[in-house]
C-alpha cells in the first residue's frame, strides 16, 4: 500500500511540475506580448505625434521649416520603431 501510495505521489508531483512549467512559459508568452504591443503602441504614438507636428510645422504655427520625411523616419527608428 505504502509502495503504491509513493508511486502516485511522485507522479502527481511531476504532473504538477509539468503544469507549473506550462503556466510559466504561457505567462512568459503573455508578457512577450503584452511588451511587444506596448511598443507598437508607443511607436505609432510617437509617429502620430510626429505627423501632427510636421503638420503644424507646415502651416506655419511655429514659423520653422517642417520636418523633412526622412528626419521623421531617424526619430522613429532611434525612439522605438
């Protein structure tokens, strides 16, 4: 009885070990998602950001030249793009 009961035992702690493991890379999966959408987020903010003030720019709000396509491009790229 006592050998039967240890068997199982030992194979309910590998089940729960397996189960953890797959808790924690599907968690891990999650994170890795939820850092890749904040950055695309963050990306398209800033490139929206960029454009409305490139627009301004354009209008003569500030009396500067606009932005060129390219500039834009470097910030975005050194900014998270």
């Amino acid at each position: 009885m006592s050998l039967v009961f240890r068997a199982s035992s030992v194979n309910v702690n590998q089940e729960l070990q397996t189960s953890l493991h797959h808790l924690y890379l599907f968690s891990m999966d999650l994170f890795s998602f939820k850092l890749e959408l904040t950055m695309e987020v963050f990306s398209m903010n800033l490139f929206i950001g960029m454009e409305l003030l490139n627009r301004k720019l354009l209008s003569g709000f500030t009396g500067t030249r606009p932005l060129k396509m390219k500039h834009m491009r470097s910030l975005v790229a050194i900014w998270g793009g």
